[in-house]
C-alpha cells in the first residue's frame, strides 16, 4: 500500500542537488509529495513568524525559492508554485496570523498560537 504521508515526511529535507537528508536522494529519487512539501514547508517558514529571527517578507521568500531552484527544490516544483502565486498569497492572508505575539508571551504559548 502506498503511503504518500510517509514518503513526504521522511522526504520533504532531501534536496534536488542531493545534498539533503535523511537518505541522500537527489532528483527524481525523492518521491513526489516530499518534493511538493518541501517548497510548501520552505514557504511556510520563511514567511511565518519567528522567534528568533526576521521572517521573510512574501517577495524576498519568492526570489529565495527562485533562487534554490533546481539546488534544494524541483524546478517544475517551484515553477507550479509560482505558477499559484496569487492564490498562495490570498490563503495566506486568509489564515495566517499578521501580527507578531506580544514579546512577554512563553516560547511555548507562540508555537500553539502559530
């Protein structure tokens, strides 16, 4: 039985040049789902708010996904995504937070709040 889930989870760190993990694979190799997950993952934490360091605004995280292309993405992966760009954008604005938590709030408390 296939199990996409499992290949995207244990997937989604590989990178297209090879140099990911956990097994190495590069290309092709890399399954599908974990190839979408991971510009969709990329995404998503570049532009989400960080504790510790300045997110990416929406622009900046489209050029850096242009600019892994073919390094760390699927080219036709990223090309798809950007492809999708405004949707992305509007269910973005839809479900993300736009402001930042207070900064005397718990670590703990900002990773549920996410």
């Amino acid at each position: 039985m296939n199990h996409p889930e499992r290949s995207s989870a244990l997937s989604h760190h590989e990178r297209w040049d090879g140099r990911g993990f956990p097994q190495g694979l590069s290309g092709e190799e890399i399954p599908l789902f974990g190839r979408i997950l991971s510009v969709a993952d990329a995404f998503d934490e570049w532009t989400a708010y960080q504790f510790r360091k300045r997110s990416l605004n929406n622009d900046e995280a489209k050029a850096k996904l242009k600019e892994e292309s073919g390094k760390a993405f699927d080219p036709r992966v990223v090309e798809a995504f950007l492809a999708r760009w405004e949707e992305i954008e509007r269910f973005q604005r839809q479900f993300r937070r736009t402001e930042e938590p207070p900064d005397d709030l718990p670590v703990a408390s900002v990773a549920y709040a996410m």
